[in-house]
C-alpha cells in the first residue's frame, strides 16, 4: 500500500470516525487541532466550489488562515502533495481579509474579533470554517465544536447555499447539527 493510499484511508476514517475522535483535555493542544486539520482537508473533499471561485483552471484549492494559526504545522504536513479534483491543496496565513479568489477556504482562529464584519464581505466561493458554536449564527458555514471531549462540526446549510457552495451529503451526515 503506497504512503498516498494510505493517508487517503486514514483521512477516510477521520471522516466518518470524527465525530467520536477524542482528544484528553490534559493532552497536548496540538493533538486538537492535528484532528480539525484532518477535518478541513475532508471538507474541502467533500464540498464542489463554483467555477468562478478560482482564477484560473490551475489554481490551488487555498486554505487560509486568518489571525492566530493554531494548527502549527500539521495542516501544512497533512497536506503536503495532496491534491482534491485535480487542483493541489495549498495553505496562506493572512492577518487581515482576503481579496476574492484568494481563497476557498477561510479558517477564523477564535482569536479573531472582526467575523461579524468578515464573514459578509466573504463573497461566493469561499468555504468559511471556524470555532464555536456563535460562529454558525455569524454566518459561517462550518464551526468546530467541543462536545464530550470529542471534535465535532455544526453546518450553516443557508451560509453555504448563499456562497455558492454545494456540500455533500456525506458531510451533511456526519455533521452534529445543520442549520438551514
């Protein structure tokens, strides 16, 4: 079994497995956000962007991170030499708002103050993921969730449908909650 075929299993499993992931309190951070990395990379697996959410046909599918990162560097791990639909997965860290196109998927650490402000000015294309259950109610389509210890993810339905963003019915399945 080749290092890509294996990663792809393991991710798979996350997936399905994630809602019932725990990570121990007293455990290491890292060990959270190491779990919410694999979440992002299934997200973007399991979610079909508008066209025109790309400059071009060879444009990455861009993970941004705006504010404080907490992942460190096992989004960047998890992702190196991934690809989804043909486009390589690449990652940005911003310290304010990204232009359009920028990016397809935005990531607001629960540091960052201005969501209210940002999430609005978003526009199409843009798969917004961040922590906290307000999140969702802001306008975000996918908030991380603690519950029970466990990493688990609610689902804006309308944030999503108002970004132009079709998310797959596996995804919506395994989601903790889905407000539509």
């Amino acid at each position: 079994m080749t290092l890509e075929a294996i990663r792809a299993s393991l991710l798979c499993v996350v997936l399905v497995l994630g809602p019932a992931a725990p990570y121990s309190l007293a455990a290491d951070e890292s060990l959270e956000y190491q779990v919410k990395a694999a979440f992002v990379l299934n997200f973007i697996k399991f979610t079909e962007w508008p066209a025109a959410a790309f400059t071009d046909a060879d444009s990455p599918v861009s993970i941004c991170i705006l504010g404080t990162d907490p992942f460190g560097n096992a989004l960047d791990q998890l992702i190196a030499g991934e690809s989804v639909n043909g486009r390589r997965v690449a990652v940005q860290r911003l310290k304010r708002a990204p232009s359009p196109k920028a990016c397809q998927v935005l990531f607001m650490s629960k540091t960052e103050k201005d969501v209210d402000k940002i999430l609005p000015a978003l526009g199409p294309g843009v798969l917004s993921v961040g922590e906290g259950e307000t999140f969702v109610r802001a306008g975000g389509v996918i908030a991380f969730i603690i519950e029970n210890r466990r990493v688990r993810f609610d689902i804006n339905q309308t944030a999503a449908e108002n970004a132009e963003l079709k998310l797959s019915s596996k995804l919506l399945s395994v989601a903790r909650s889905i407000e539509k």
